[in-house]
C-alpha cells in the first residue's frame, strides 16, 4: 500500500464518514458486510499488519514478497506450543476450554504470544479508541480489512481456477490430511485450515493470510476481536498483494487531534470501562479521567502559592 493513499483523520466525525464509504455494501452483497478493523500505533511503521511470529524476520526483508522458510518457524513454534501446553493445561481447565492444538494456538494470540494470527476487531470506534488512548507526537492508523475480499485473493492464488470463496472459514476442531479438493471440485475448508496451523505448505504457492472466525474460546476475546488473519507462507502477505487496495484501506490519525478525539468517544461511551467491562478497565478509565483534574489543580495550586508569595 503506498502512502499516497493514506487518508488523515482529525475527528470522529470524519473518521465515520471515511468508515461508511469502506463498509457500504449493496443488498445483494448484504452477506459480506463483516469488516475488520486494526490499529497500528505509528502510521510510519515499516512492517506493519505483521503478526508475532514474522516481526523480527519482517525487520530484515528487503524484498517484501520473500516468502518464509516454513520448517524453521514450524520447529520454533511446535517448541513454544509443547512448552504452552504443559504449562498452560490448568488454567485452559479452569476456563472451561477444551484443550486442542487449535484452541491454544488462538489462546496464546490473545495471551500475547508470538503466533501468525493477527487479531481484526469489529467495532470500528473501539479500533479508533485504541489508535488515540496513547496521547503522543506520532500518528497512528486504523486499517479496513475487507475479508471476504481478502480470501477470494488468497484461495485463487492456492487453488488457482477457484474464483468463487466467499466465506470466512471456522472449525471446531483439525482433520487428517487430506487433497485439497474434493472429487466435486470443491475446497475442503477443513483441510485449507490444517494447512495453516500446521503449517503445512507442501507446494510452491503462495498461501497469503486467510480472514478466519475463532473458535468461542475466552470472554475478553469475545468482546474485542472479529475476525483474525492467519497467515501463510508469506511474511507480509497482507500489504504485498498486487490487489492489496481491493481489500485493505489505511486511515492516518493526526498525532494532534488524538486528544481531542479521545474525548468525542468519550461522549459516545466509548471508553475502557464500556470496553473490557470489567474492574481493570474501570480501573484504567477513571485513572485516565481524573489525573487531568489532578494535573488541572495542581496548576491553580502553583498559581495560589505564586500570589502568596508576592504578597
């Protein structure tokens, strides 16, 4: 995505407006009006839209289509899998989560564990709440992600003459092995989902990243993310499609209005309490609503200290 196309945003206002015309969908297309929304906290990040697992190899690309050497980061990630695993069976017991290799590997992203699922949100206000609740001098950005779009690129390039996946994919649960076509023709979409979390590319092709649903697995997760990204064999897969402006928009946040921003969602109850919904985003939005009333009376305070002592 070049930079020319980035559009700036000053206000909520014109952050919906710009949102609306990205989501409008005619009514015959009314089933493909799931949007996914990611923030990225400076707009001038150089691998941006790169999960956990890529970052550090994302950072010595020069190429940006160089696909990954599979094996090396399928041994890494068996390694930190096993290690989750025997650490983290307990505390998937007590959540009620069944424990399988699919379930962990979507708990570890939530955990911040390094994986190669990238975490799309639904609500585009709360995406913008999470690119100004960092009140510095750099702008952020929110990219649109249009999945439906997104998989129809990426089963092409797998399967070829497939031009027809208007779907985001789920499963409960990983299959054997299998041809990825059926006799019919079709796409197995449970085996198209083993590939990409066993991560086993068996051709040459370009798997670029899947908009998948996860499975219904922690509340927390639940009220924050949509869809996820999977990614495939290719390290930056989402901004190096020749067709990436077909399914991804960036929108730049000017790194002066974030403040003022900030306060609008506020008013639109868009805040961390009404966003975890729990003590810790209470906790986290009165810190943030009052320690400007603190800093507001500690300068009166200096100014009532400064008149005493002139008198």
């Amino acid at each position: 995505m070049e930079k020319s196309n980035d559009i700036l945003i000053s206000t909520v206002e014109e952050y919906i407006k710009e949102v609306s015309k990205i989501t409008c969908v005619s009514a015959e297309n009314s089933e493909k009006s799931l949007f996914g929304f990611r923030v990225e906290s400076d707009s001038n990040f150089k691998n941006p839209l790169t999960p956990g697992s890529y970052r550090n190899l994302a950072q010595e690309i020069r190429f940006k289509d160089l696909k990954c050497d599979a094996e090396d980061i399928k041994k890494i990630e068996n390694i930190l899998g096993a290690e989750f695993y025997r650490r983290g069976h307990q505390y998937l017991k007590e959540l009620n989560i069944k424990d399988n290799q699919l379930n962990r590997y979507f708990i570890m992203q939530h955990y911040g564990i390094p994986t190669r699922l990238l975490d799309w949100s639904e609500n585009a206000l709360v995406a913008l709440f999470f690119a100004v609740c960092n009140i510095d001098n750099k702008s952020s950005a929110v990219y649109v992600l249009k999945p439906y779009e997104l998989n129809n690129y990426t089963v092409r390039e797998i399967c070829g003459t497939y031009n027809h996946f208007n779907k985001i994919p789920t499963v409960a649960s990983i299959k054997k092995k299998k041809n990825l076509l059926n006799d019919e023709n079709e796409l197995r979409i449970d085996e198209l989902y083993r590939r990409y979390l066993k991560m086993d590319f068996c051709d040459d092709k370009s798997y670029y990243p899947l908009a998948v649903l996860p499975p219904p697995l922690e509340k927390r997760m639940l009220m924050q993310s949509g869809c996820f990204t999977f990614f495939g064999n290719e390290i930056k897969g989402l901004i190096s499609h020749n067709n990436s402006a077909d399914y991804l928009t960036k929108l730049e946040i000017h790194q002066g209005k974030k403040r003022n921003i900030l306060k609008q969602l506020d008013q639109l109850g868009i805040n961390e309490n009404s966003i975890y919904s729990d003590l810790d985003g209470l906790g986290n939005y009165l810190k943030r609503k009052y320690s400007a009333k603190y800093r507001e009376n500690f300068s009166d305070l200096q100014t009532i200290l400064s008149n005493f002592q002139k008198k």
